[in-house]
C-alpha cells in the first residue's frame, strides 16, 4: 500500500510530466485517482488541469469530465459545471456527461437546466442498445424524481413509466410511481395495461406510506414496512446502548425529524416542545429539516433546551453525536416516510426508542419500541400488525397546538359556494382518495338535494380526473368546488363556511381532521382495521362527537345524508365544537404533554447504561463552548414583555454556543423583569440591567457599554432571530477577516408570526450570498438615503471595527440614524457579507411607534450631515461632481420641507446645528476642487 507522502511525489513527477504534455492518459487517471484516496484532490485538480493544457487528445472529453468531478466533490460548483459543459462540447453525445450534469446542476437549486440537460440524452440515446439503455433508465428516473418533487405528476409519471417498461423489476420505481397516480387520482392506480407489470408485483412495490392509502388490511400495511426495513436498513450495525439507562436526574428527550418546518408534524406539535416540564425533562431536537425560514419553524426550535443539525453527517456520525448526549428516549417523528434516516435508529443511539406521527401505521422496524397511541386508534385486536409496543395516552394519540390563527371567516360567495348550499367538504391530501370513498361522496351528493362537495385539488389533473368520476356517477361537474392553496390562517378560516367534513379511509385525516376540529367543522369518519383509518375516531372521542364515528362505508353514507336533512343538529355540533374548544382533551396540550411526560418515565430505562460515552459538555444549560468566540446579543426593551420574551427565547435557541446575552429594561413597570425573573434564575449569560427613564438611544448604549464580547448583534424587543442566525453569520466572520459585518434577509412577519409579502426598504439587497466592498456599500446607502443594511436585529458587526460607540459617525452622535451611522462607521474600515436567507423576523404590529414629525424632523437632517462628513473626511462619497449633484437637490429638499414645518424644527434640532449644516453642505457645493 502507497503512503500519502509516495502518492504526493508520484503526483507532482505526473505533474511535471503533464506540463511537458507528455503524461499517458491512463497514467493520467490512475495517478489521479491516487491522489483523491490519499485526500489531495485539490493537486489532483491541478493535474488535471495541466494535462488538458498541454495535451491535445480526442479523448480531452474524459479528463474534462474526470475534472468535472474532482472540482465537484472539491465544492467548486461553477468550475465543474464548466468543465461538464467543455466535456460535452467535445462530445455532445457523452452519456454520462449529461447524467452528472444535470445531478450537479439540481444541486445548485437549478431545476430547469437539469431537466433540460437529462432531456438531452434522451433525445440521442437509443434505449434498445445495451450500452445506452442504463443510462436511459438513469435519466429517465431522475426526470421523474425532479418531476414530482417539481409537482409536475403528470410528465413524472410518464418518466417512469417509460423507465419500467424498459426494467420493470425496479422496485423503488414502482414505489414512486404507485405514489405517483394516487396523488393525481388516477385510477384505477395499479393499472396493469399502463406499464405492463402485474398487480402483484405493484403491491409489492408500494411505499408504506402509500399501502395506508391502498389497503386496509392491517397485514399488507406490515408487510410493506417489513419490505422497506428489509431492502433499505442495515440491521447489523452493532447497537451503542446496552439494556440500561443512565440514572439522570431530568430526562433527556431526543425528537428526530427532517420536519422541524413548515409541514405537518411540526404543525401539531409546536407547541409540544416548550410545554415540556424543564424540571422533569431536557428537550434535544436532532434535525435534518429543510431549511425554510418559517415562523414555525423558529417556534419549534426556540421550544427546545438544544437543537441539533444532523443533515450534514452519515447515518452513523449521527447516531454516535446523539449517544453522546445520553439521550434516554429517543422519539422519531419521520417513520418510513419520504427523506426517513432508518439506519441512525438501527444503531440504537437511545436505550429506549418510540415512533410517533411520521407514519400512522406499522414501521417495521425491530429496534423501535414503542409507538404512541391511545385504545380507540390501537386496540388490542390490532396490536399484533405492529411490531412495536403501544404505548397508549389516557385521551387521544395526537398533540395539537393551541396556538394556530384561525382568520376571518370568508363569504361564500369569495369561495365560489352557493349561499343555501350544504357545503361537505373534503380537504384531505388528494392521494388519501380512493374510488372506493369517492363513489360514497357522489352517492351522498346524489341523495341530498342542494349539496356539494368542496375539495382541495393540487393540479388540474386532479380536477379533471375527479369531475370525470363525477360524471360517470351521475353527479354534475358544478357540484364539485375546488379550492386552491392559502395561507394557514386562511385555510383554518375556510372551514367556518363548510357544514360538514367528509373524511377518507382507509387513510383518515390526521392533521386536517384536527384543524376542521379546531376551527368548529364537525368530522364525519368511518373507522376501519388500522391504524390510518382510526385517527379521526380517536379525534372525536377526544371533542366528545362519538356519534360521528362509522364502521361501514354504508353508515358514513347514511349519516352524512341524515346530518344534511338536519340542519339543526349540525349547528349543535357546531357550538359544542365552539364552547368546549379549550377544555376539550384534543386540544388540552398542557395535559397532553403532562401525560406524556409519565409515560416517558414509566419506559424510560434506570441505572447506568452499559456503554459509557464521553461527557457532553453541552447538555447542561446554558450551552457555552469558550472554544468559540464570544458574541454578545443586545436586547433593549420597553414596555413590551410579551414580544419580549419570544425575542429572548429565539436568543436562547441559537446554536452558537457561546453567547452574552445583555437586557436594558427601560420600562415603565416590572412585568418585564417578573416575566424574565425564570430565565435570569437559569442562564448564567444574561444580565439584566433595569433602567425606568432612560431614552431609547440611552438605552442601547446602556446595552453596549455593559457588554465585553468582540462580535455584537442588536435584537429589538419585538422581533426575532433564526435559531441559526449567528452561527451562519459567524462563519462569515471567521471565515474572512475584512468583514466588519454581516446582514440578511429581513422577513417581515405580522403580530401573530405569519409571513408578509415586502414592503419598500425590506426586499433582498441580493439573491444570493455575497461579499460587498465597505466604500462601495457606504456609497450605495448614502446615495439611495437607505438603510440597505438593515435595522439594528439583522446586522452583526465587529466592534473592534467601530471607533467609538453605537450610533457615532466620525465624531457626531446620531439619534435617529444612529443604526446607519454605525454601518457607515464599520464600513469605513471594512467590507460587509450579505446572506439572502431570512435569519432576522420583523414584526409589525399596531403598537409600534409611527414616524412622527420629529423623527422625519431629524431624519432629513442626519442624511444630510452623513452625506457631507462622509465626503468631507473621504470616507465614502469621494467623487465631487456626483457630490454636487447630489447636494443640489438635497439641499433644495431639506430646506423646503423644513420651511413647511418650520414650527416643529427648534424643538426637534438645534437651530444652530442646522445653520452650520447648512454652510457645510453650501461650502462642499461651492467650493472648487
């Protein structure tokens, strides 16, 4: 075997060879391979590149793709898709050039050009021939995988099915394209004459997720998780816990999940996490969620003492990161569904394991112990499909979070519904459809007069493809309504015009059933053998509606006719759904999460465990790693405890590990300091300074002069941060040392934390990551008169790097400005980084202060004394003429609106400021040079 120092000289001997342009391309590829097993790669790169310099070939194509590769795998994304694109310049019908492409270009978030580029070897590839057909295959798999996740079924679906007709034992394939015509309504779904495969082997290749939709028969839906663990899981990995626990005072809970966002499972249980008693429990997320900036998502990590970034690391790295926690119950809320990571719970990295939410139904999988559920959705008759225990809560299996918004209630008439009309209404994910259910809805509609279904349809072809079924039914296409896509508290707010919920089975509403629950709709279900198909039963036992609950499909249709004939009884469901809202057990989470949190005791392991692992320093709060440099977070607040201590929790949430966290409390009573009194008890980093009277600016000083750390980020008391904002902004910092600061995307959010679209001043500066010159931003702001770096909460900035404090721009103290006059100070000595991501939450709410006279007052005279410092001391603004220019009308400007409320200007400015203002901006107009 080579050691790395043979392979390094072996390399730079092929170097000096290549640069002659006499290296053997065989040589070429055998010594460049060397140098990437030995981790030189980047000598590699240059390599490479030096042969094609130096070495005309027609095979030029290969060492450009081998390149391509290298530069890839070395993250130079750019310079690879170059060298991609020179290889197939060279030869437009390089197969693999194409392939690899495409893949390079989807990981750029390039979904069009990589479509583009599979598309390109199909139209030149003969799949008959032997050497082009697996590659063929290959591009037409990917089309369909980036197809469906693009929401472009229909061109996914015919990818695939030309892809099994040409291999129709590709199980995987199947999976997909099963899910595929579910979720279009396409049916019958396992239509053999489509690709030629039997029904057998299409059941066979069902995704557990899309078998609780498929059957109802608890043995097929176990079977098919069985199928998964047994092609998809490593079994035999040795387990990093041994059969005891670890004797911990509190309970360390671990919840796993790539779901921490915008999406179901963190719907229900945002609230879940920062209701767990901390006297009890320690609350550990280990994530590998999209990041997608929701409010949501912020919510669920501030709920949670660590959360921890797994997206990054192999199955095993994570399993390993989590056993060196001591986690003593691991929870995962992913089961089999798309993007799962099975194999990090094959290595047992908790001695006790549960699954919970991902996926209603059996995982198969032998090292989980536990599921939770509750009597109704579990009964003993159903426990022997699982393979893992039932761990039975006292009311219902599913949390649910108090908090959702529900919006106005809408007219009908906005909705495209009849006013006199009986509204059922069926807002389950189209794949929970089914022929079966569908003919139950049309026989309802057809024996109640004046009805209609309303649906929620995710493509036209759902729409077509379910009118089309009406119709053979014998229903009109005017009594189906399909709704389209809305925000949270909008769609919440829909369900106040229905009259009744028609659930599906075999696969209920989870998520959907309890949000037609909590906003007033009543559920009619039909509960069959499984689990999937008794979660909206459990649901209505839990509101107290067990009346609603069928057990043949001839029973739901019956009781959905008689309830349309009885309006009546439906508005009684209605207000007992209204009136006992919050006491009932579905939507009682404090209890739930009481409950829960005996369960974990009762299962949880005792004594030591038998694998000891290295202390993590980390588990203790507060998190404080003195490896890392310290940055100090800024908080003034006034009169605002309720805003403020979201903002405080969203600091304790971030995951840099070492943080100063200073408080100026300028309000005028205590509600404040009692509401942070329980943090201040357990965070020994923050320090809390109450300060009744002083002024706002007085207030951010008083935070800056109390703090010690080199790096410094304001957060304004109503406002929020990314749980991972300072962690990625440092790596900015770290990473480069001209950058004086770093600022971001400002997300503007509304009281209750919903997304707004941008208003002027709050649009991305870029769109995509970038580094900008100090002069060249400082020019851009004072000539737009713009704050383009943001307000206070969204830059961190040097301190090392400002001359004097917060707010001092060579010498002068600014009031109103006093945030840009800081920028400007930084800029001066340094360059800024922009990230596009939305790591800083604004939240404008009907108590903030309005711009009022005296702010405009000051504002126009601040812009206009930055303008004129900046240039006159050749910081920024250098160039005279453009200066001048500047300053005519400036001047002109300032001076008018002035005039027009000249009653407020003396007790807003100083008048003698504004004269000498005056003749410094009149000095730089007239003055030659």
């Amino acid at each position: 075997m080579q050691t790395k120092k043979t392979v390094v000289d072996a390399g730079r001997a092929a170097l000096a060879l290549a640069n002659k342009g006499s290296l053997p391309i065989i040589e070429l590829f055998q010594t460049g391979q060397n140098l990437v097993d030995a981790g030189e790669r980047p000598l590699g790169i240059q390599l490479y590149r030096a042969w094609l310099a130096h070495t005309p070939s027609p095979l030029a194509y290969a060492v450009q793709f081998n390149l391509a590769v290298m530069l890839s795998d070395n993250g130079e994304l750019s310079e690879a898709e170059a060298a991609y694109r020179m290889a197939l310049a060279q030869n437009p019908r390089f197969n693999e050039g194409h392939l690899n492409l495409g893949t390079l270009l989807e990981r750029q978030r390039r979904p069009a050009e990589a479509l583009a580029s599979w598309r390109a070897l199909l139209e030149y590839s003969n799949p008959q021939l032997p050497a082009d057909q697996p590659h063929v295959i290959q591009a037409l798999n990917n089309l369909g995988r980036l197809l469906e996740l693009q929401k472009d079924f229909p061109a996914a679906e015919d990818a695939l099915t030309r892809s099994l007709l040409l291999d129709p034992k590709q199980k995987n394939v199947i999976s997909h394209w099963v899910h595929l015509r579910q979720k279009q309504c396409k049916w019958p779904v396992y239509n053999t004459s489509v690709c030629g495969i039997p029904v057998e082997e299409l059941m066979t290749g069902t995704s557990a997720l899309a078998m609780l939709s498929a059957s109802g028969d608890p043995a097929q839906q176990l079977a098919a998780s069985r199928r998964y663990v047994e092609e998809k899981v490593n079994a035999e990995v040795k387990p990093l816990t041994g059969p005891q626990g670890y004797g911990h005072d509190r309970l360390r809970i671990g919840y796993l999940s790539s779901d921490f966002c915008s999406h179901a499972v963190s719907i229900l249980t945002a609230e879940l996490y920062g209701l767990h008693d901390r006297s009890k429990v320690e609350v550990f997320g280990f994530c590998w969620s999209h990041e997608d900036g929701s409010p949501i998502r912020a919510r669920v990590i501030a709920g949670m003492d660590q959360h921890i970034r797994i997206g990054g690391m192999s199955d095993e790295e994570a399993a390993r990161l989590i056993r060196s926690h001591e986690i003593d119950i691991l929870v995962d809320l992913h089961g089999l569904t798309l993007g799962a990571r099975p194999n990090i719970l094959a290595y047992r990295p908790a001695p006790v394991q549960i699954t919970w939410l991902g996926l209603p139904g059996p995982t198969g999988m032998p090292f989980i112990d536990y599921v939770i559920a509750d009597p109704f959705v579990l009964p003993p008759e159903l426990e022997p499909f699982f393979t893992e225990k039932p761990l039975h809560m006292p009311r219902t299996f599913q949390i649910n979070d108090r908090q959702r918004v529900i919006g106005a209630k809408p007219t009908r008439a906005a909705n495209q519904l009849p006013e006199d009309a009986f509204v059922f209404c069926a807002f389950n994910n189209n794949f929970k459809f089914n022929p079966e259910v569908f003919d139950s809805w049309m026989n309802i509609l057809k024996r109640t007069d004046n009805s209609l279904l309303w649906m929620v349809a995710d493509s036209p072809e759902v729409r077509t493809n379910l009118t089309r079924q009406a119709e053979l039914a014998g229903v009109a296409a005017e009594r189906l309504v399909f709704a389209g896509r809305v925000m949270p508290a909008d769609y919440l707010a829909r369900y106040q015009v229905a009259d009744l919920f028609l659930d599906t089975a075999p696969f209920n509403g989870g998520t959907t059933a309890s949000d037609a629950l909590w906003a007033g709709l009543p559920v009619l279900t039909c509960a069959g053998r499984t689990f999937s198909s008794r979660m909206a039963g459990s649901l209505l036992h839990a509101v107290d509606m067990p009346q609603l609950i069928t057990t043949t499909q001839q029973e739901y249709e019956d009781l959905a006719v008689a309830l349309a004939h009885d309006r009546p009884q439906v508005e009684a469901l209605k207000s007992q759904l209204h009136e006992q809202r919050l006491s009932c057990p579905l939507f009682d989470s404090e209890r739930f999460v009481r409950d829960l949190e005996e369960r974990y005791a009762q299962i949880a392991l005792k004594g030591n465990a038998g694998l000891q692992a290295p202390q993590f320093a980390g588990a203790r709060p507060p998190q404080v790693d003195t490896r890392l440099p310290k940055v100090a977070i800024l908080m003034p607040t006034h009169n605002r405890p309720d805003y403020a201590e979201l903002a405080l929790q969203s600091i304790l949430a971030q995951t840099w590990g070492n943080l100063e966290i200073v408080i100026s409390d300028n309000s005028t009573d205590e509600l404040t300091r009692e509401r942070f009194a329980p943090y201040m008890a357990r965070y020994a980093n923050i320090r809390y300074l109450r300060s009744p009277g002083l002024a706002p600016l007085d207030n951010f000083l008083n935070c800056y002069r109390n703090s010690s750390a080199e790096y410094v980020n304001y957060l304004m008391d109503d406002d929020l941060f990314h749980p991972e904002k300072i962690e990625r902004m440092m790596a900015c910092m770290l990473g480069q040392p001209n950058i004086g600061l770093v600022t971001s995307f400002r997300q503007l959010i509304d009281a209750e934390g919903r997304y707004l679209a941008p208003i002027h001043g709050t649009e991305r500066m870029f769109e995509i990551a970038t580094a900008v010159g100090g002069s060249s931003l400082g020019d851009m702001i004072l000539s737009n008169g713009q704050n383009l770096m943001g307000e206070p909460t969204t830059v961190l900035f040097r301190r090392s790097q400002l001359p004097d404090h917060f707010g001092m721009f060579l010498g002068r103290q600014y009031t109103t400005l006093s945030d840009v006059a800081t920028w400007l100070a930084v800029l001066a000595n340094s360059d800024c980084a922009y990230l596009p991501e939305p790591l800083s939450y604004f939240r404008l709410h009907g108590g903030q202060d309005q711009r009022n006279e005296k702010i405009r007052i000051q504002a126009n005279i601040e812009w206009l004394q930055l303008l004129c410092d900046a240039h006159q001391h050749g910081k920024f603004m250098r160039n005279r003429t453009q200066v001048r220019e500047m300053l005519t009308n400036k001047l002109v400007n300032c001076i008018w609106f002035l005039s027009s409320v000249w009653e407020q200007v003396e007790p807003s400015y100083p008048i003698e400021k504004i004269s000498a203002l005056m003749q410094q901006a009149t000095t730089i107009l007239l003055t030659k040079g």
